[in-house]
C-alpha cells in the first residue's frame, strides 16, 4: 500500500465520521423537537427520502462526489436513522399502536425513497430512461 492509498483510505474514515458525527446530532434535535415514536418515525423517513436522492442521484445525474455521497449515506444516514430505536420502541407500545408504526414507518419510508427518486429525476430534467 502507497501512502497515497494510506492516506485516502483514512480519508474516507474521516468523512465517514465526520458524517456520522453530523447525523447523530441531527438525530438527537429531531428526538428534542419530537420525542418518542415520533422522533424516530421522522428521522427515518427523511432518512429515506435523502438515500433515495442520494443513491438516485448518483444513476441520473452524478453531481455529487463519490466521497460527498459516503458522508451523506454511510456517515450522515447510518447515525441519523435509527432502526434498533423504530423495532425497540415498536415492541414497547401497545401492539396495535406497534401495527399502525410499523405499516406507516414502512409505507412512509418507501415513498420517501421514491420520492428521492422524483427529485433526482427532476434535477436531471427528465425521465428515467
């Protein structure tokens, strides 16, 4: 290994947390503003839609860096997002508030994905081809 090759590979560890860093603190001022089943529903389906975009971005129109995109999806979204949060909290409540949180997290989610996909789309000024 080159110190070159050293020296990027600890870069993108620095993005990372850096990323990481950013999104935990998103994480905590959503749980302040909206605490609870909430909080958590919130942060993941924004979480969501930015993947989305983000991996959308990178077929359609490849404006952001490879590097812009690990901070945003393995660093920012991996601490922003909270999985263990959603299933812990689902399995403490009331089994049908736990129903109706799962079937909305995952219908909320997914269309946050797709609509992601919408707005990489519409910056690239087009359809998918």
């Amino acid at each position: 290994m080159t110190d070159y090759e050293w020296f990027a590979g600890i870069q993108v560890v620095i993005l990372v947390a850096i990323g990481g860093f950013l999104g935990a603190n998103a994480r905590f001022g959503v749980g302040l503003v909206s605490p609870g089943l909430s909080g958590t529903f919130v942060a993941n389906v924004t979480g969501s839609f930015v993947l989305g975009f983000v991996v959308y971005e990178a077929m359609y129109t490849d404006y952001l860096t490879d590097r812009s995109r690990l901070l945003v999806s393995t660093g920012f979204l991996s601490s922003y997002t909270t999985y263990s949060t959603f299933a812990y909290q689902t399995v403490t409540v009331e089994p049908l508030v736990g129903l109706i949180n799962v079937a909305a997290s995952y219908s909320c989610g997914f269309a946050g994905v797709v609509l992601g996909r919408w707005v990489a789309l519409r910056i690239r000024g087009g359809s998918r081809e």
